[in-house]
C-alpha cells in the first residue's frame, strides 16, 4: 500500500533462520490485513436469522431402532434445544430469482 515494489511475497522476516514471522514485516502485515477484510456478499447468506429455544421431547421408541443418543433412549425424556433459522434469501421485497442460479 506504500507504493514500493515487493520482490516476493514467500520471503518473510522470520526472528532466526527457522523463528515465528516478525511484526516488523509490514508487507506481510499489509497483504494479510486487506485479505482478512475482505468481504464477499454472496457469501453472507446466514447473516440474518431468528433464534429459538425450547425441547425435544421423545414420543415414540422408534429413534432408538435407528440411533444410539442417549437423548433417544427413553419415551418422555425431554432434551432442551437451542435452534437457529437463518434467511437465505435478500431484503425485505427482493425477489426470490435472484438466488437462483
């Protein structure tokens, strides 16, 4: 970002021939920082959402045929639960083709 040609990226100030990376190498530090803050907003489709807590209660013994989790092992037992839904659509009034490839 200061203008200054950089010869390689791969060659990093090290402290001592096989020592950690140095905060002294501004170049690296300057790369990583604009590649950290990149941002893609096709790739943020979970960023809003709703939470809901509550339980799963087992009514049947059919799970237990199928799985081993203890939280299936008996009829009535009640396992509480933490659940997110997330939108993967756009804002508000935007159109549901415009997620579609």
């Amino acid at each position: 970002a200061n203008g200054c040609p950089v010869h390689s990226l791969t060659a990093s100030m090290t402290a001592g021939r096989h020592g950690p990376i140095v905060l002294q190498d501004h170049t690296l530090l300057d790369h990583l920082s604009h590649f950290d803050r990149e941002r893609i907003p096709e790739r943020v489709v979970h960023a809003k959402g709703a939470g809901a807590f509550g339980y799963f209660e087992v009514t049947t013994n059919n799970g237990a045929k199928y799985c081993k989790s203890k939280f299936l092992s008996q009829i009535g037992k009640r396992t509480p639960i933490a659940t997110r839904f997330s939108t993967v659509g756009g804002e508000s009034g935007s159109a549901d083709t415009v997620r579609d490839p």
